[in-house]
C-alpha cells in the first residue's frame, strides 16, 4: 500500500529530474573525504591555526575546546548530511510507486555506506603522516548517520 507522506514529499528526494543532482552530491563527499584525509590543511593543527586567527582573545585552553567542539561537530553534521543525501540518490533508483519498505530500505542501505565511508576515511587517516585516525570519530559519525537517518524518515522523501 502507498504512503501518502511518502507520495508527497517525493520531490525531496525521489522526483526523477533531481537523481543525477542527489548522485552528484552523494559522490562528491566521499571525493572530498578522500583529498581531506591526506591533506595538512584538514588536520586539527590547521583547524587550530585558523581559530586562533579568527578569535584571537582565547587563550590556548579555550582555542582547545573551541577546536575540538568545530572538528566533532563537522564529523557529526557532516556524516549526518551524507547520509541524508545518499538516501535520497539510493531512494531514485526505485521507478514507480515509492513504498514505505523502499524508503526504509533506502535509509538501511544509505546507513551501511555512510559508516563504510567513515571506517574507511579513519583507516586512511591512520596510515598519513600528519593525520591520526580515531574509533571515537567513527562512533561520532555513526551518531550522525543515525541522527540524519531519523531526521530523514521523519520528513519524508
């Protein structure tokens, strides 16, 4: 039987004419992740560099927690998005009616990749020189794809 939550918000992300711009975003983040994980410019002593030009009256225990707050909340967010926007790519693949267990499957399947990217993002991590890879950042980006997953179901395709 048809949702009808689902049929109405289909423009969110199961209109036909918006798939190639769901699959263009879902591939550019992992692209990114890719060039961010084995660039300096990525790394905590870059992001601390940049605090402390753009808040200068912090002493360094601040800039610390200032720092620390931006990197775990990019982890979040940004998994959270990737994983909102891949299943919006993967709900396009289905023609035809969209079913509530087609959303689900979306969100399950969008779910897996997103952790799969963030595992891999961390390996990579891990083996770079001016990098460290962290499980913390992976439970971090997990708690994001959960969030984002939710938040998805909970408005619709």
């Amino acid at each position: 039987m048809e949702d009808i939550g689902l049929r109405r918000n289909c423009d969110m992300g199961g209109s036909r004419g918006s798939a190639w711009i769901w699959w263009a975003l879902a591939l550019a983040y992992p692209a990114f992740l890719l060039i961010a994980s084995v660039r300096p410019e990525f790394g905590a002593e870059a992001t601390r560099a940049f605090i402390e030009k753009i808040l200068p009256h912090l002493d360094p225990s601040q800039v610390h927690v200032v720092v620390v707050a931006f990197r775990k909340a990019c982890h979040f967010l940004g998994y959270g998005f990737f994983a909102i926007v891949l299943a919006n790519a993967i709900h396009t693949l289905r023609k035809g009616v969209r079913h509530r267990k087609w959303a689900v499957a979306s969100c399950i399947i969008a779910a897996l990749i997103a952790l799969g990217v963030a595992v891999l993002d961390e390996q990579i991590q891990s083996v770079v020189p001016h990098r460290t890879g962290a499980s913390r950042d992976v439970a971090l980006d997990f708690l994001g794809i959960v969030v984002g997953m939710l938040v998805k179901v909970g408005r619709g395709f």
